[in-house]
C-alpha cells in the first residue's frame, strides 16, 4: 500500500478528507453498490449517491 510507501504524499492526499483516509473500495463502495442491487432499493429512482466521505460537502 502506497500509505506505508509514501508517507509524505499519503498524508498530503487525506490531510483535506474529513474522515482523514482515503477510500476503499471494498469497505467504501461495495455496501452501497450492494444496497443498490437489492431488493431493499425498490422504491429509490433517479438518485445521486456519492460514495466520498463527505468530501463534496466541504467544496
């Protein structure tokens, strides 16, 4: 992982996000994909869902 690699650019690249970490994908990504796959999203049409940890809400 490039966190241990590259600790300098790893803590330039989360020092903005407000969950201080980047995304992963299988933690991150995948349940919303899921969700959006299931039965459960019957009544969900035409929706945004942004997956980024928030960082749309500081811009």
């Amino acid at each position: 992982m490039w966190k241990e690699a590259f600790p300098d650019e790893y803590a330039a690249a989360v020092a903005p996000q407000p969950f201080k970490r980047l995304r992963d994908t299988i933690k991150d990504i995948a349940p919303v994909v899921m969700f959006l796959v299931s039965d459960d999203v019957q009544f969900v049409t035409g929706e945004n869902i942004g997956v980024d940890g928030g960082t749309t809400m500081l811009s």
